[in-house]
C-alpha cells in the first residue's frame, strides 16, 4: 500500500505529500486529508516564489545599513509605510528617483524582500 501511495502522489506530482503523509497526524480523515493538501499547496508556494526570486536577480544586500536620514519622503509617505508594505496594501504604485549610488535599487530589494519573507 506505500509504495502505491507514493506512485499514485509521484503520478499526480504530489512531491511534498510523497514525502510526508506518514507525518501527519490528525484526528479525522477529513483533517489529515486538509492538513496534508494545505502543506503541499505551501510547499508548491514557497518553491515558486524561491524561483521567481532567483530568476528575478535581485542585487546581493551588502551588510551596510541603509541611510534612511538622507531619504525625502512624499506628503504621506514613511520609512515604516514603505517597509510594512502598506502602499501593497493600498495597491498603491512607488517611484524611487535620484541620483546614482542614492540607494534606489537597494531600497528597492530590501521591500522585495521584506515582502517575501513576511508573505503579503
């Protein structure tokens, strides 16, 4: 019975599920069977932004801090608001302007991020 559990997940690319379904634990078939999709579909999301991340190329993050003192914020706008993702939230539209070596790019890649990790 396994291995036809593991062919038939293999077969439906259940990789995640293959994997695991032994170390679910559950008080119902209904929630083992709820857990175990709700794992696989997070699973699935997580390899998907991890590839869209490395195909994206974001610049590496050096270890220097950024300079938020020298940042000139629009009516509205704060270092909180940019880095909570708020203007996601808002379905609001950023445009980061200045000179070069001004850290546009780099600000850019920390919300990035930020917005991967906390998972907006």
């Amino acid at each position: 019975m396994e291995l036809a559990i593991q062919e038939y997940a293999k077969r439906l690319k259940l990789s995640w599920i293959r994997q695991h379904y032994q170390d679910v634990q559950s008080t119902s078939n209904e929630e083992y069977l709820l857990i175990l999709l709700e794992l696989e579909v997070q699973q699935r999301e997580e390899r998907r932004v991890n590839l869209l991340l490395s195909q994206a190329a974001l610049p590496k993050i050096s270890s220097i801090p950024f300079q938020w003192d020298e940042i000139e914020y629009n009516k509205g706008l704060t270092k909180n608001y940019l880095l909570e993702g708020q203007f996601i939230k808002n379905q609001e539209n950023l445009i980061f302007y200045g000179g070069i070596g001004t850290g546009k790019t780099f600000l850019s890649t920390l919300i990035g991020l930020k917005c991967h990790t906390e998972k907006w």
